[in-house]
C-alpha cells in the first residue's frame, strides 16, 4: 500500500503543466484529484517516476454558458458538476451521472477530467460524453486541439492524449428537453458499474452508449441502427452485444455482464424516451 | 434463544474446557471522587465502559462520568477469562456489580462511624447513605472515599481506603431469545435484491442502556445482511484469493442496508442477580437465515428449490435461468407461510 518513490512538481499553469510533462517524458503523470491514479500507485499498478500536480490550477475549474454547448473544466469536481445548476437545467445526464460516481468523499475530489483522461472503461462519464457526442479540449505542445468523444478513449487506460498533453476542458451539447438516461448496476453504492448504459434521446434518435463492456467506452451502433428502423427497445437490446468484449472477473462473469447490458439497455431507452 | 453467557466452571469442566466461567472485576474509589474499574473481559466495540459505568453509577450513587473502566491489559486487569459468547455483562458485568456492591458495604461502615450512627439506622436513598428520619444528615460515597483515603478517623478494625474486588461464576447459562422477520423484493431481470423490511424483537432481559441494545442488533443485523448477500471470500482454480481488498470483498456501506424496526421483550434472567442475558449475537445469528429465507420464499416463486450464501445479483439471476431452463414453476405462491417474502415480476430500476 506504499507507492513507489516519484518526483513531484506543481504547475503553476496549463502552459507550465504541458512543459513539465515535456521535461518529464514519458514517465510523467499528471496529477488532479488523484482518486483514480493514486489507488493504483498504491498498489503498484502504476508507478510514474515524477508526478506534475495540477491539482492548483483554479481557473481550470468551471461550468460555463458556451452557446450551443455547456463548457466543463477539466478540474471541476464530480460533486460541482453534479450540483452545477447551468448542467442540471442544459445537459441534466452529466450532473446526474456525477453523483453516480463513487461515494462523497470521492466526488468531492475526484474530477471530471481527470476521469476522462484516465480512461478506465469502467468509469460512468466517458460512457455519458459518448451518448452525448461530447467534445474534449486538449493542450499540448503545439497549442490547443479538439477531439470529439468518438475518437478519444482507445483502451483501457489509453486515450488521445499524448505524453505531453493536457486535457482543460469538456463541451457536452445543450439538451434542450431531450430525453436522456443513465443506468449503473452497482452492488454496492461506492462501486464501480459492473455494467452502465447511457442513452440520450434526441434529434429524432436515440444515441446509447456502454460502460464496462469492453476496453473502452463503446457507443452500441447496432441498437442505435435498430431503434432508427423501427425496432421497440426490447428488440432494440437485444443487438447491443455488437462489438463489445465484457471484462470476467471477480465481480461478475461476462456471460452475466451480457446479459445485464441488455436489461439496462432496455430500461435505458425506455427511460430516455418516457423523460 | 441461543446459549449465552458462557460460564459456569464446573460445567465448563465437564465439556473438557481448559479453563473456567468466571470473572472478576474490582472498584475503587478515588479521594478524588472518581472511581476506577477494572474489568477482566475486554470490549471491541460493544460499549462495555458506557454499559459498565451505568452500573456502577447506581450502584455507588456518582455519575457515569465518574467512572473510568480499565480493561485488556494484563497488567491491569490481572485476572479475566475475556469477552467471547455473550459473557461480558451476565458474567463480568455481574462481578462489578457485585464488587460495587462490597464498596457500598464498606461505605455504610464508614457512613456510621462518621454520622455517629448505628449502621441499621442508615438508609442507602437517592445515592448516599442518610439517617432515617433526618435526611440533612448524610453522607455520599465520594465523601466516604475521600475520608477513608486520608484515614484520620477510622472505625475500630477496618482498613483504610475504599475500594473491593468480586468474582463471579454464574450458576447457569443465560438465555436470549428473539425473532427476526425480513422481506425482500427481487430483481428478476437483474437478480439484485433489496431488503424492504427488517424488523427484530429481542429479549436480552434486564437492559442497562437501551442505545447500546439497539446499537448492538443494528451491528449485527449488517453483518448478517452482508453475510447473506454481500460478502464472499471468492478464490480461482490455483487457490489465488480474488477478493482480497474492500473494492471486490463487498462489505455493505448505509446505502445498501434498510431501516430496522427494533422491539424488545423483557424477562429478566433467572440465572444472575441482574437478570442480564447479553444481546450481540442476535443480529449474526438471526439475520442470515431469515435473509436467505426470505430470498429462497421468493425464489420459490420461480421454481427455484436452493440457493447458498451469499445470493449476489449473479447467482439468483442464475439459479432462476436454471429453474426456468429445466422446469417451469408450476406452484402457485402457497398460502401460510411468513408471507416474509415478495417477488414482483417487472419491477423496474430496483438496482440501478
């Protein structure tokens, strides 16, 4: 339970974090809430050599009016986004799912970003930006870049983000009344989902997303192509085991991981289209 | 009911027990006021120095905060057969009362020597000794403490200071009775269950502290629920434990766990002089089986004949795939019964 020995440097900026890392090299890691990274630094499951704490960087902590999109900081706690008034009235499935996320002391430091960069494919708010064709801003050495949620998370624990890279801000659409829904099956309150669905009905579809279904979050074309054709959501479910490869582990064997993905698919859909 | 109170020596001999049924305690009272105790049992949680300075707190006429309860090293507390089968009050708890009591009977010597009193013209009432018939005059046990420490002026043969030990070896067992009702309400699709109602009666007998009582069933019941539902040492085919920290070994949290509705029956026991039984075994004893009792009438519902411990999500929702795959029910819900159980088809969002 005691981490391996590691350097630590604090940013005084975004601009001085994406040097740091530069300097660092690959064996940085950026630092934020810490309650993803260190649990596994713990354990030894991660062992980064230095480690640039942004933990500071107060400007990187927000819920703005961005027009047509609601602009999250990347350092916004999960209990800010959760009680964040702009996200419960613009895109209500990100406040909501925020407090799904671990317990309250978690919420009260783990970040939004820092979920996101982590890319733990058992982590509800990927799933959530990727029902929500989420946008992610990202700072590196060559100045800033967008990465829509589609193309960000490769793995577990892999994403977009390069070694020198930076994420500072999430842009999640207005919802404007649309329907929306996320189901976590959790045995306990502070556990990971063992399977989660988010769905967001609008534009006259419904886009549905997986979390822990494989090693990344996973939008479930086929259910989204067969509710487009007519499908009911039963009928609809029963195509969301299309691409995914759900972890077997001590928590629950991927036969019953297949089976609740279609229960909570179902119910996610119902739930988005009767809200 | 269930056998507590583990004692008494000669029986324990008989059943080839190394050692006996007793316990020992002491109390002395401070020239300060406070009085110390020192315990043979030693607590983990069970509110011993709470339940412990209540008795002697009546006993001695102080308050609770008076009281300083030592205990679990033994060099303190040098004789002690220790907590385990709900002995700790019906035994140790007992042999403070007793010593307690050897402190208030010395007390009555000194009262009388120093009111200029015969001893039978003393009465013990709101917690200090008074001549009967002229309540101004009195003396209280802190007072009594205090002058038995500085000794200038001592009845004829007795010692200095005011302090007495006791042993005791209870005669008989104690017996603790209590029924538990649970019902459950469960996920078909998802196999999840939720606990809808706890409801407990205990009769522990003579209760000291009502919060402790309460507060033990309360512990207990959460380690019988997480026994029943959660919990489970999980190992793979090379003997690698798979649950080995809190992320995957489920200890249920407040989240997951009901509101209990707690009574009481009180019939004191017959086998000590308090008429104590002990109480922190109930919730462990009683909650598995009626949880799981619970679980499997629902379960029967769906033609499902067996489920073991822990009933997670996962292997309800199997159990019921195999009943269903290899038999359809065919049994109507059968009158009688507790009625403990309910299983509604379609409940939606029970677990997300």
């Amino acid at each position: 339970m005691i981490p391996a020995a590691f350097d630590y440097e604090v940013a005084e900026s975004a601009d001085h974090a994406v040097s740091l890392l530069g300097e660092h090299g690959e064996d940085a890691k950026l630092l934020a809430g810490g309650h993803s990274l260190l649990p596994l630094m713990r354990v030894r499951l991660a062992a980064p050599s230095v480690l640039v704490d942004i933990g500071r960087l107060g400007d990187l902590s927000y819920v703005r009016d961005g027009g047509d999109h609601v602009a999250v900081g990347a350092l916004t706690t999960m209990e800010e986004a959760h009680f964040s008034d702009l996200l419960e009235r613009e895109c209500p499935i990100l406040a909501h799912t925020a407090g799904e996320v671990g317990d309250p002391q978690v919420r009260h430091r783990g970040t939004v970003g820092g979920t996101v960069a982590h890319a733990d494919p058992a982590s509800d708010i990927p799933t959530v930006l990727l029902a929500l064709d989420a946008t992610l801003v990202v700072r590196g050495p060559d100045g800033e870049r967008t990465v829509p949620a589609s193309d960000f998370w490769l793995g577990i624990f892999e994403s977009a983000l390069g070694p020198q890279d930076l994420l500072t801000e999430i842009r999640v659409p207005k919802l404007g009344g649309a329907g929306w829904n996320y189901q976590k099956f959790h045995p306990r309150a502070q556990d990971w989902a063992i399977v989660g669905v988010a769905a967001v009905a609008r534009n006259g579809g419904v886009s549905v997303a997986l979390t822990n279904m494989g090693e990344k979050p996973l939008r479930a074309g086929a259910v989204e192509q067969a509710l487009a054709s007519g499908s009911d959501p039963a009928a609809a479910a029963e195509q969301v085991l299309e691409g995914t490869s759900a972890p077997n582990d001590a928590l629950a064997s991927s036969e019953y991981r297949e089976h609740l993905a279609k229960v909570l698919t179902r119910r996610a859909i119902e739930g988005a289209r009767s809200s | 009911m269930e056998v507590c109170g583990w004692a008494p020596s000669q029986v324990l001999g008989t059943l080839q027990y190394a050692g006996g049924g007793w316990e020992r305690a002491s109390v002395r009272c401070n020239p300060t006021g406070k009085v110390t105790v020192v315990a043979g049992t030693s607590p983990h949680g069970q509110g011993h120095s709470t339940t412990f300075s209540q008795i002697v707190a009546d006993d001695l006429g102080v308050t609770p905060d008076d009281v300083e309860v030592l205990a679990g090293d033994t060099s303190i507390a040098t004789w002690g057969l220790d907590s385990y089968g709900s002995r700790s009050l019906s035994a140790g708890g007992v042999a403070i009362h007793k010593a307690a009591e050897r402190v208030r009977e010395k007390a009555r010597i000194l009262a009388a020597h120093e009111l200029e009193v015969a001893e039978e013209d003393l009465e013990w009432t709101d917690g200090k000794f008074q001549v009967k018939g002229a309540p101004d005059r009195a003396k209280t046990v802190p007072e009594l403490a205090f002058s038995a420490w500085a000794a200038h002026n001592m009845p004829e043969g007795v010692d200095p200071v005011l302090e007495a030990s006791a042993v005791f070896d209870p005669p008989n067992w104690t017996y603790p009775s209590g029924t538990h009702i649970c019902v459950v309400e469960i996920d078909p699709d998802t196999g999840s269950t939720r606990i809808d109602r706890y409801v407990a009666v205990d009769d522990c007998g003579t209760i000291i502290n009502p919060m402790v009582v309460d507060g033990q069933v309360m512990g207990g019941v959460a380690q019988g629920i997480a026994e029943a539902l959660y919990e489970e040492a999980i190992y793979d085919e090379n003997g690698t434990l798979l649950t080995g920290n809190m992320s995957t070994y489920r200890v249920p949290s407040a989240a997951e766990l009901p509101g209990y509705t707690l009574g009481k029956t009180v019939t004191p026991s017959s086998t000590n002089p308090m008429g104590v039984k002990g109480i922190g075994e109930t919730g462990t004893i009683a909650a598995p089986p009626a949880v799981m009792n619970a679980v499997a009438d629902a379960l029967r519902f769906v033609g499902v004949e067996f489920i073991d411990k822990p009933a997670s999500a996962e292997k309800i929702w199997r159990v019921v795939q195999q009943a269903q795959g290899q038999a359809p029910p065919d049994r109507a819900p059968e009158g009688g019964g507790t009625g403990a159980a309910s299983m509604t088809p379609g409940v939606e969002g029970g677990a997300a």
